[in-house]
C-alpha cells in the first residue's frame, strides 16, 4: 500500500478512537470533526514525512506540532482540558507513528528506526 494511503488509513483510526469519548460526553460536533480530521491530518504528515527518528517520536512530534494552534484556544478558554488532551496526544500520536512505520516497512518501502 502507499504510504498516503496507510498514513490516512491509521490516522482515520486513530481519529475514530479519539472522538468516541467525546461523543459519550456529548461535545460538539464542531469538537468531534476537528479531532478526527486532525487525527486524518497527522497520519497523513507521519507516512509522508523522512525524520531520522524513532517512529513513535515522530508520531508524537507531528501530532503535537498539528495540535498547537487548537491547543491555544482551548487552553485560553479552558486549560484544565488540556491535560487529557495531552495524554491522547501521546498515546494515539506515538501509536500512530508505530503502527504507520509498520506497515511501511511491512510493505517493502523505506526504513524508518522503531
């Protein structure tokens, strides 16, 4: 499979585990495609992207980095919603950074250090 397609692929995933919660709390749905499609985004950006770093760093790195402006504004209206944000940022980023070097390397196209 091509890169775009594996990194759009676990992006979507990741998306999709991400807005579960914030269904069962009943956020926005403005708050739920924003997620997703910055999920769909990092992804994308960790397939494509050469670093000569471990994977889940550079799953951890883009999620973050796509994650800061989103991040001001809801810091500024509610910074205590960070924290968990920060967790799943790690989680999904890092496991996104994995799963995408995976299967990348599972298909024969370059290596990437895990």
């Amino acid at each position: 499979m091509k890169k775009s397609i594996i990194g759009l692929i676990v992006g979507l995933s990741a998306g999709l585990i991400d807005i579960i919660p914030m269904i069962v709390m009943n956020l926005t749905w403005d708050a739920n495609l924003s997620a997703l499609t910055m999920w769909i985004i990092v992804g994308f950006l960790t397939a494509r992207t050469e670093l000569k770093i471990n994977s889940i760093i550079k799953g951890i790195l883009i999620a973050y980095l796509v994650l800061l402006p989103s991040a001001i504004l809801i810091g500024w209206k509610e910074p205590v919603s960070l924290l968990p944000i920060s967790i799943m940022t790690i989680i999904l980023g890092g496991t996104q950074g994995y799963m995408i070097n995976r299967f990348i390397n599972k298909n024969g196209s370059t290596q990437h250090r895990v």
